[in-house]
C-alpha cells in the first residue's frame, strides 16, 4: 500500500494505512531477528555445535534464486524498470547497494534484502565467537545493549552533522532510512526475544503467560509511535526531528518485538488469530516482496493508455492482483525448485520444544 502511492498514484490511496505502510518492513525485520536468532541460539542452548556451513547454504538457496532472477529484469528492462541512478552490478551482487542509496534509484526497495544479508552474515559469526567465551550469556547481552545504543547514538551523530535544516532528503535516505548502520538495531529486539526463549526459558514463559497484557501494550506503542513518526518526524519550518530520529526506530521495533512476544504466547488473542489465506500469502511474500514494485511500474502505461484511473478501485485492484499473481509465479517458478533443493541437501533438527535449528 506504501509503494502504491510512491510508485503508482503519487498520493496515500489507502489513507492511514498508506502512510504508515512503511512500518511494515520495520515488523519485517524483528521477525527476521527472532526466527533467524532462534536456529542460531537452539543448538548453543542445547551444548551442540552451530554449522555455518549449513546455516550459510541454506540463506543463501532461499534469497539468491528469486532476487537474481529479479535482479535480472532491472537489468535487461532498464528503460522501463530503470530509476534516475542504479549502482554497479557489483553492487547488488554483493548486497552492498543500500550503502549511499537514494530514493528513486533503481530496485530501491532491495535496500532491506541488504541489511537481511549482512544480518545474515554477521549475527552467526558473533554468535559463535561469543559463544566460545567464559560467561558467554552476559556478554552476548551487553553486546545486544552496547549494539542498540550504538544504533541510537550514530542517528543521533547524523542529525548534528548535517543539522536539523541543513538535511536533506537526499541525505535523510542515504544516512538513514536506507542505512544498514542507522536500521541494524531494530533486529535486535527479536534476537533478544530468541535468546530469552533459549536460555531463560523460566523468565520466558512468565512473560509470554500475559499474552493480551503484552498485545496491549505492543498495540499501544505501536500507535504512539507511528502517531511521533507521522507528526514529528520532519517539521515545517523546523526540519528533521532529533528525537524521533534518534529514538523513533529502536521504540517501534520494540512495539512490534512485544506484539511477536504477544503473537508467541498460547493465550494470547493474536496467537488464535486465524486469517483466511494468510498462510499461503505468507509462502509467497519473498516473491512478492521482490516482484511488486517492477510490475507496479509495467502496469502504469498500459492502464492509461487505455484511459483506465490509476486511482479508481478497479484499476487498484487489477494492478495488486497481478503484482500478488507475479510473485506467485516467482514461487512457483523459481523459488520452489531451489526449496525442494535446500531440503534435500541440508535438513534440519529439531529440538523438545519444536525449536529447529541447524547442527552439525
């Protein structure tokens, strides 16, 4: 709903939702904390040995098929996918491109995929080096804090070097809303829920007994937060918020980390929330992920051209249907062959719990 009006209607389509559509990735990204950090944290609880080659292969089959067939487009298509720069393919191989991107560039919206893979990367092997150190929990939590103060503290460097008049959007999409430095730390809430259910599953499992206690306040938060982040974040007349700036992404990702706490408790209304069709949506959204916004672009010309308004309900609803239809072609297409793949190579265990995780 977010890329509609940035890539299709220029205005929020769906209002509300609109504007706080991109807050979805930010959801992304805690999730991605907590599942990613808990098939790393399972078998390091459990005294067994972490296999990085395993964990690695089976990223690496699971991103790289869809985002390079996708890749691929952007590059044979230039002068229909194109923006007004694209980095060198160099780049975008190695996930780099988010590094001085700017809104309008090419495959903009692959800047989260970046921060995915480095996550990727970077969380095992800290992981297991911490690991190997005497009284590994405590500093595996004070590089958790240290980590999310130094996100904090570098947005904060950010808006003092450039000043609240002085930056632009330009340098408002490059330092931080597309900036692996200035989003890493909103991963970490759920790494930090992860470790919590890994090796402090007494002090876990009295947290996630108040389930609608923690989807209170996760809904709560989550409304303040977006309330800041649509008022105050950039002021007429004043400029880029410090504040909001500053602590706006740690706050709303800790929203969402109590709304995954929520969603993880038995007795939690969201944990019985059933939504029709979600679960297969749910298969399919890397794909879509990847694909909607370049089908958004082919769309656009052919719906005028035969004199159809972007903006009315029919047309809304042609061009999300189809970008939903691309996606699932990408899955089915691409993305299973290399699933069915990944699970033949490199199974998984699992543990008493129902944990999976990846051991040698």
């Amino acid at each position: 709903m977010y890329h509609y009006a940035v890539v299709v209607s220029g205005r929020p389509t769906f209002g509300f939702l609109t504007t706080i559509g991109w807050t979805g990735v930010d959801l992304f990204f805690v999730l991605s904390g907590y599942l990613i950090g808990n098939q790393i944290m399972s078998p390091l609880a459990l005294g067994e040995r972490f296999s990085l080659k395993t964990f690695f292969a089976r990223r690496l089959l699971r991103t790289l098929p869809n985002y390079y067939f996708v890749l691929s487009l952007y590059f044979l298509f230039p002068a229909l996918l194109g923006g007004s720069n694209t980095a060198s393919i160099w780049q975008f191989l190695s996930f780099t491109q988010n590094i001085g991107l700017h809104f309008g560039e090419t495959f903009t919206h692959s800047w989260s995929l970046c921060i995915e893979e480095q996550f990727y990367l970077i969380l095992p092997l800290v992981a297991v080096m911490i690991a190997t150190l005497p009284g590994s929990l405590r500093w595996a939590w004070l590089a958790l804090g240290a980590a999310v103060i130094a996100g904090m503290a570098l947005r904060g460097m950010v808006w003092v070097e450039f000043g609240r008049n002085l930056m632009t959007s330009p340098d408002f999409s490059s330092h931080i809303y597309y900036s692996s430095f200035a989003r890493f730390d909103e991963l970490l809430p759920g790494v930090a829920i992860a470790m919590l259910k890994n090796f402090r599953c007494k002090q876990y499992a009295q947290i996630t007994a108040k389930g609608n206690t923690l989807l209170a306040c996760g809904m709560s938060m989550f409304a303040a937060t977006a309330y800041l982040f649509t008022n105050y974040q950039e002021i007429d007349g004043y400029g880029y918020s410090f504040l909001v700036m500053t602590f706006g992404y740690p706050l709303l990702a800790t929203s969402f980390g109590l709304l995954t706490l929520s969603a993880l408790s038995e007795n939690s209304l969201l944990n019985r929330l059933r939504v029709p069709g979600a679960e297969k949506l749910a298969l399919w959204s890397y794909a879509v992920y990847l694909v909607h916004k370049p089908m958004f672009k082919v769309l656009i010309a052919p719906l005028e051209s035969w004199g159809v308004d972007i903006n009315a309900p029919a047309a809304i609803a042609i061009i999300m249907l189809l970008s939903l239809l691309g996606g699932w072609l990408v899955y089915r297409l691409v993305e299973t062959p290399f699933m069915t793949l990944r699970a033949r190579w490199f199974q998984v265990n699992r543990d008493k719990r129902g944990n999976t995780y990846l051991a040698s």
